[in-house]
C-alpha cells in the first residue's frame, strides 16, 4: 500500500508541476490507488478550503524572489482597469512585488479577493514585476468579519461587531497575528463553515483598541474596504502639482463670485455670483474647481481616483477622492486666491426658465467664502462686517435668482421631501458631545437650486455635442413599492391616488397632507424608502426625483469621480484641450472605452460609503445613548417585521428594535400587506406611524444596536391580557386566519369612516 504525501509533498509537487496537477496526477506521482483516493481527496480539500498553500516548498529559492507557481489573491481593478494580484506570503525583505494577472478569454470569471494558483513571469521595464497566468481557481473570496478578539489558552475567539450576527468565530493558536485580547481585528473564514461548532477564522490584520478615539469611523473604513491611505506615487504626484495660471483661460477674475458652505467645510469646491436683468430675468454663474487641469487620464492621482470614487464623510474625519494637496489646496476655491474653473453663465428670464447657456475654462478670484449662516443673516437683513459691502453686488442679486428659480420648482414638482439632517459634535478627544438636527435655510436651497441647474446645462451641453458623459439616473419607483406606501398612507388616514402614471406631483399631495401632523416625518420617510435607488449610467433614462429628462452631475470634482468625467467630456467637446506637461485633460479613449465599467464602479462606490457613513452614525448614536440605558423616551413605529418593530425616536432621530419578546406574552401574527403586527390574544395592532413610549433596554456602540422595550402605544399602556367577553369569559379562540380577516374588515370600516 503507498504511504500517504504530506501537505508539504503535495504542494511541493504541484510547484513543479503546474501542467499536471489534477487530482489524478497528483494519485499517479505518488502511487495512490483504492481506498487511500479518499484520503487524498481530503487533503486537498482542506488544502483548497484553506485558500492560501502557506507552508512552502522545500526546495532552495532566492527569498527575494517568486516561485514560478504560487498562490495569489486578486485584487480590485485600479485606475486603468488593469487586475493586479498580491501574492499570499512573500518572504522577501523589499516591498512586495507588483503582480498583473492576464486572463485568457477561456478562463473562468475571478473576482476581487479569489484566490488561484498562478504560473508567474518576470518581466522588465514595466511598473510591476511578474505577470501572471491563470493555472487554477482555489477557491472564491473567504467571508471576512471585522470583531473584538478574546484570547483564550487555546488560541482565542472573535465577537462579531456587525449588527445581526451573534455566531463567535475560533482562531486557532497560530492564526491569531499575535493579537492581544480585546483588540479589533479584521480576519477571514478558514475551512467550510460546518452546522455543528465555531466556524474557523484567522486574522489577517489588527485595528487596535476600538474604545481609543475616533475608533468608530476607522472600523466602517476597514469593515467596507474603503482606501483611506494614498499610495506613495499618489502623493507625490499631487505635492509637485503647481498652481494653473492664465494661460489658456478666460479671465473672470472680475466676477463678484462667493462659496457658501457649512461653517466646518475644509473644501469650497463650486462658487456662484448673479446679475439681475433690465427684462426682470437673471444671469446666473456657477464656477466650479477645474480639477481635471491636475488630475489627468491615467495619471497616478486619476487611477487612485477612480479606484474611490468618491469621498467619505464622517462626523470625525473624511476619506477624500483626491490628497489634501488638492482636495484642500489648489483645487479648493479659497478666499483671495486666484483658481482655475470651468464655469456656466446661464441665462433666466423673467419666469425662472433656463433659455440660454454656455460653458468657460477659466480663471476666478472668490470674493469671501461664506458659511450657510452668515449668507442666511445677510439676505435676511441682518449682514455682518463680511456680508455688508457684498448686500448690493452678491447677496441681493443671489436671492433675486433664487426667487426665480423657484417659480421654475414650483411648475415643474420636483420631489419635495424634507428629513432632517443629523449633527453629530464630537470633544476633542472623540466622544459624542451632543446629536441635534441641523438646521436649514434658503441658503441651502438655493446654493441646491444653482447646482441642479448647473448639472442641468452640462448634460444638455454634452448630449448637444453628441460627447460621451455619464447621467445621474434615478428611475421611477416599481408598484410593489408604490403599493407599500399606499398602505403607509392610508394607515395614517392619507390618500395616495392608484391607476395613472405616476408623477413626483402626486407624491408632493401626499407629503402635504402630512405636512404639520404627527405622521409628517414617517410619510417623508416612507416615501423615500419606496425611491429607487440613483446610479450612474452612459445612457439618459432620466432623473424621476428631480423631475428632469436630462442630468448629469458637474458641480463637485474635488469629491465625486462621476463629475471629473463630465468637466473632461466638455473639456474636448469644447475643444480645450492642453494639460499639465502636454498631457490631454480631456476626455481620454480609454475612458470612453470603459464608460460603462466606471459607471458601475462608482455607482457601488458610492453605496459603498453611504453604507459606511450610515454605520457610523448608528455606533455613534449608540455611543451617546449607552449612558441613559433605562431612560423613557418617545418615538413612532417606522418599520415592522416579523421579528419585532422599529421605532425612531424624537430626540436623537436613532433607530431601535421592539423585539417582539419585548412587546407583550401573546404570540403576534405579521400582516406584510398591511405593515401590522397582531396580539393573538388580545387583539392588539401594532402599525406603521403609531406614537410610542418605549425605555432604552440595550445600547451597544459596538454595533450600534439598540434594543427597546414597550411601554404605551399610543398613549395607553399595553393590555395585560385577554379581552373578555360579555359575560366575563375569555372570548373563544380564533384561528389565525379568521382573526386576521376580522382586523381588516374592522380597519377598513374605520377607514371608510
């Protein structure tokens, strides 16, 4: 009988066979026959389950140096589109090398974070150092977990910090990276995740403390893969950038153009200036940072910019699309500084209506950079010692166009939801200080009115010029969605007309019938739950919410991706050509071959940080709450499942969970037409929209859960048990079908009322 090879032989063999490595190969070379297949069939499968084939062959090898065959992990495209693969142990001293993986049509899709077997070619003169070759995939992308370690004699185990998932994962003594107990660690599933036990992780990289400061965006930044660490090229690529000058451009230094942001705004990326016309029209310009003079086609800085997408904003931090250099520096249209843009004059008449456009590359001088406040108290009547001399030559003129332009709004019904925005304030030292609702002024509608209609005239300009662009698409909401929201509505004695086309005006009755009423933040709520989600396509579909036949977004390149493709795509529509070293800063072939790649990319980029930003509002929510654990506090039901409800509460606006074990001791049926949740025994109904007193049972800043318990519904107290009857019996049981139908005749009987 032959003796079993080990682990070691096995890979060893493969290594020097890599045209021959099946598992029938493998069985001849070493002379494996019957009944010892199936033991061979199970080293490999642990071999393949644990993805990486660490333990190397035993033969000499330049440790600087690859083996001609290796196992790599995939990485995500970058800038180019190029795949580059890392490779799963390197025992060199320098950097680790720059692997290109080159598919053949015939090899088999692999995506971000695959593992294969390669076959490695070292090439010269290129910026990567093998290219590697498809040999066989190992196994797809292992399930990561970002979690607080707990070391044990035994190696240790690993609590989840993502909401919903309680399982603890095992870390064997050798897979721990030396992580000490209580640290955050980001690690990887090994081996099959089996019904019984802890399934297997090793950890594969250490956070640190998650209670030290400013801990909390670090793990939504590690647990959705966002880059915050620019490569070394990167920078200093945007650190030799120089200032644009002149040439080229048109001077419109002698424009009365301002920023208005918020008051902590680190960037000031598009200015605007206005000039009222003799026929009661308005000339409106909006100037926005030519980020493409300095980030160029196929440039580091573009391929790193590409690879975000955008920029991620946190209460304590941002991750910015391009360095500070940039970001915060010569793309920044600072206050009494000179700054290249590409600008829009457009022409309004007398009725707020866009009758004339045109688009310039050139050279701006910002008069002040003001705060939303300070413009609000200015147009308001109270200016300070900044907005005074500005009263006739800005601010006036500003608000004469916006009052226009919101004569256009009104015709053309735009979705007119009203959510109050979160403010997070954090102590120095990273702690929640205070969560209020921020504010808003017309400041804010009009600096959103200027910028629609900006990214109006780009999308009109560049589908004129018949040039590729990407549209801002966001398409009508499907009719389970809509039929969602019927129900929502009606549960909170509003109306929302079924069987026509559906317009945003519709949905605008329906926001003003709760406008002022208990339910007016769960409709605006519910409403734009029941939106489609925007994204970024080649092709115009439209923007539904905006009731527009044409977008495209144009105003913000220092964040945003989507928006330097569309300055470029005007860059060579209009003919502007040039760039830094006489490098195009125009729309490039390869971007235009892969218009519909990077559509996609951004679009989930985009989701990517939306998500991130939302979890870490969530913890620091959670954080802020974890001291009044047991405190009463008010709220309103604004989702029900089957497990529970959630309410969103007045103060803080946080989202926490009625479990339904937190409710009452009857069983509770879930209604998923009507959004309800019904006692069985008491006929209690639990819906969308009702007020609620709940106490505070559970905050975890971890996750940023929080776990409620029920105190009154709509200002009663909970009934204690079965209704009885006329008679004092408890009322006979009925099943579950005919209780359901008798609430819902009885809802429909008070609706009709």
């Amino acid at each position: 009988m032959a003796h079993l090879p080990s682990k070691e032989q096995i890979l060893e063999w493969v290594a020097d066979n890599p045209d021959a490595n099946s598992k029938r190969d493998i069985a001849k070379a070493f002379g494996i026959k019957g009944a010892e297949r199936i033991e061979l069939k199970r080293l490999l499968k642990e071999l393949e389950s644990e993805g990486h084939l660490e333990r190397r062959r035993r033969h000499y090898r330049d440790a600087e140096r690859l083996p001609p065959v290796t196992v790599l992990e995939l990485l995500p495209p970058d800038g180019s589109g190029d795949l580059f693969a890392r490779p799963l142990e390197w025992h060199g001293e320098g950097p680790m090398p720059r692997i290109l993986f080159v598919p053949r049509d015939s090899d088999p899709a692999l995506g971000r974070g695959d593992r294969f077997l390669g076959r490695l070619v070292e090439v010269q003169g290129e910026d990567h150092q093998y290219q590697a070759r498809l040999i066989r995939r190992i196994t797809a992308a292992p399930h990561r977990i970002t979690g607080i370690f707990r070391k044990e004699a035994e190696g240790g185990r690993i609590v989840p910090i993502d909401k919903g998932q309680d399982k603890e994962w095992r870390v064997r003594p050798d897979a721990t990276l030396g992580a000490e107990s209580g640290e955050l660690v980001q690690a990887e599933q090994i081996g099959p995740r089996g019904r019984m036990g802890l399934p297997m992780a090793r950890i594969i990289d250490r956070l640190g403390d998650p209670s030290a400061p400013r801990a909390v965006s670090l793990i939504a930044i590690h647990q959705h893969g966002i880059p915050d660490e620019f490569p070394d090229a990167v920078i200093t690529e945007a650190e030799a950038a120089k200032p644009a000058t002149l040439k080229g451009r048109e001077d419109l230094r002698d424009l009365p153009l301002v920023t208005i942001d918020p008051s902590d705004a680190r960037d000031h990326d598009d200015a605007v200036a206005a000039q009222i016309e003799e026929d009661g029209g308005a000339t409106i310009w909006v100037a926005i940072a030519d980020v493409a003079h300095y980030v160029t086609p196929g440039s580091a800085l573009d391929r790193e910019a590409w690879l975000r997408g955008n920029s991620t904003y946190f209460p304590d931090r941002v991750v910015p699309m391009l360095p500070e250099a940039l970001s915060a520096d010569l793309c920044s249209l600072h206050e009494g500084v000179d700054r290249p843009v590409i600008a829009v004059r457009m022409r309004l008449d007398a009725q707020g209506n866009k009758i004339g456009h045109n688009f310039h590359r050139g050279m701006m001088h910002s008069r002040a950079s003001l705060a939303y406040e300070q413009a609000q108290a200015a147009a308001d009547g109270n200016p300070d010692d900044r907005t005074a001399p500005l009263m006739d030559s800005v601010i006036r003129p500003l608000w004469y166009a916006y009052d226009l332009l919101k004569q256009a709004r009104a015709r053309r019904q735009p979705l007119d939801l009203d959510l109050p925005e979160r403010r997070i304030e954090l102590t120095p030292d990273g702690r929640v200080k205070s969560v209020s609702f921020r504010d808003r002024f017309d400041a804010h509608r009009l600096i959103e009115e200027f910028m629609v209609l900006a990214n109006v005239a780009a999308a009109e300009e560049l589908t004129r010029r018949q040039r590729p662009l990407l549209f801002r698409v966001h398409e009508e909401p499907s009719l389970e969605k809509m039929d969602a929201l019927r129900e929502v509505a009606q549960a909170s004695g509003f109306t929302l007309a079924k069987g026509q086309v559906l317009h945003t005006s519709h949905l605008n009755r329906l926001l003003a019938q709760s406008e002022g009423t208990d339910f007016d933040e769960l409709i605006n709520i519910s409403t734009l739950r029941s939106m489609t989600q925007a994204y970024y396509h080649p092709e115009n579909f439209g923007h539904f919410g905006l009731a527009l036949k044409s977008y495209a977004h144009f105003t913000s390149p220092i964040r945003r991706y989507s928006d330097l493709i569309v300055h470029r795509a005007l860059i060579s529509g209009h003919g502007w050509g040039g760039g830094r070293k006489g490098t195009g800063d125009g729309l490039s072939p390869q971007d235009m071959e892969r218009l519909s790649e990077t559509a996609t990319h951004i679009s989930e980029t985009e989701r990517r940080s939306m998500a991130a930003e939302r979890d870490t509002t969530d913890r620091y929510l959670a954080a802020f709450l974890s001291e009044r654990v047991g405190t009463e506090m008010t709220g309103r039901i604004s989702g029900v499942q089957k497990f529970g409800a959630f309410v969103k509460l007045d103060e803080t606006g946080a989202d926490g969970l009625l479990p339904i074990r937190a409710i009452g001791q009857e069983y509770f049926h879930f209604d998923p037409g009507a959004q309800t949740l019904i006692g069985n025994d008491t006929g209690l109904e639990i819906g969308l929209g009702q007020r609620v007193t709940v106490r505070l049972a559970e905050a975890i800043p971890m996750t940023g859960g929080l776990t409620l318990d029920l105190l009154e519904l709509e200002g009663q107290p909970l009934p204690r048990g079965p209704q009885k009857g006329k008679r004092g019996r408890t009322p006979r049981r009925m099943s579950t079908t005919s209780r359901l139908a008798e609430i819902k005749r009885a809802t429909k009987r008070r609706r009709k009322r």
